[in-house]
C-alpha cells in the first residue's frame, strides 16, 4: 500500500512539474534610458523567482550635489514565485518573445526594453519602446518597477550608511511608489528595510514606514 502511495506522489509531483517552466528556464531583461538613473540595467530571472539584477550609472551625467544617486548595483535578488509565474506565462503566451513586440506608435521614451527567453521550450528575444501586446507590456511594467525597487533599496543602504536624514524623504518616496504601482516586489529589498525598521538611530517615521513596506512585502 505504501508503495502504491509513493508511486501516485511521483505521478503528481511529475505533472506539477511539466506544467510550469523547467528550473532551468531564464527570462533576462535588457534596459536603456540615459534620462534615468540608473540608465541600464539588466535582470536574469528563473521560474522560482530567484535571479541576478546588474545595473550601471551614467558616469558622463553630472552628479546632482543635493541628491545621492542610486549606486550600480551587482547582486542575486529573490522576487516572488508568483510575479516570475506571469513573466514566464508572457513569454510562454507569446512564442518565446518570438513576436514583433514593437507598436512603432508615436509614444514618449519609455526606455528600450529586451526581452529574452531560453530554455527547453525553446528561446526568443525582442526589442521595444512600447508593446501594444498588453500580457508583455504589462511584465515589461512590471519588471521596471521590480528595478526601480532594487535601485532603491541600493539608494536606502548608501543613505543608511551616509546621510541618515535623507532616509524620511527616501522611504516616503518608496511608500508612495509601491502605493501606485511604480515599484513592484519590496520582498527584492527586505534586508534593507528590516535594518531600517529595527535601527533606533533612524527616524521614528522612518522606522514606521519600513515596517509599512515590510508588511507590503509579505503580501
């Protein structure tokens, strides 16, 4: 009997796995924009949510003195198995990002995005500045969000260690960009936030809104 159980949990976990992406599978994400800070990036993710996020400052802009931009960062980051669901179904969808992804609509810079696929279903890349395929504009939306919280969670540890005060402006940003949708996945930058949020050197306030954001990640 035991061994008929076994053989039926084989089965099922065997099914579970064919019906997602292989571990193996990687969505990478290329962007641009020398208007932004950082001005490129690029983020490698596997289906379990874990991944890598490289960004690079534009050395040629000059430093705003009242401001501490966020530095490049170069790290491993774990996102949501959830969230690397809906980017793997929008390449999946969408032939492996084999599909003329560019609206050639006259739209503002956005940044130019690529997005690549590879793994065993097979591999895919493409080039925009805005899709009007909703499923891949809408994880190109995501995934800018998703750096825009890595590169400020780089922004808070610089503040952290250099300019303590700059922390209530920085965390109030935060709060408000993860209210609207313009950073995604806080759970990339929870070691920041759980300094913050236990720090007694740190503004009450900002205390509080770490513990805010920290909350938000949970979700």
């Amino acid at each position: 009997m035991r061994g008929v159980w076994l053989s039926a949990l084989f089965f099922a976990l065997s099914a579970h796995g064919q019906s997602g992406p292989a571990a193996d599978a990687t969505v990478q994400v290329d962007f641009s924009n020398p208007g932004l800070s950082p001005s490129q990036w690029t983020l490698i993710l596997h289906p379990d949510g874990s991944g890598h996020f490289r960004s690079q400052t534009d050395q040629s802009k000059p430093s705003n003195q009242q401001q501490i931009e966020a530095p490049a960062v170069d790290r491993d980051v774990q996102l949501s198995a959830e969230f690397a669901r809906r980017v793997f179904d929008a390449a999946a969808h969408n032939k492996w990002f084999n599909v003329p992804c560019e609206s050639h609509l006259k739209v503002a810079f956005q940044g130019t995005k690529i997005l690549t696929y590879s793994g065993p279903g097979g591999s895919g890349s493409c080039a925009f500045n805005y899709s009007t395929i909703k499923e891949i504009q809408s994880a190109a939306d995501a995934l800018v969000a998703t750096a825009e919280t890595i590169a400020d969670g780089a922004r808070l540890e610089l503040l952290l260690e250099h300019d303590r005060l700059g922390l209530d402006a920085e965390t109030q940003f935060l709060v408000e960009a993860s209210g609207d949708g313009r950073a995604q996945q806080l759970c990339a930058i929870r070691p920041i936030l759980e300094r913050l949020a236990e720090d007694p050197e740190v503004l009450e306030r900002v205390r509080k809104r770490a513990k805010t954001l920290l909350a938000l990640a949970a979700k």
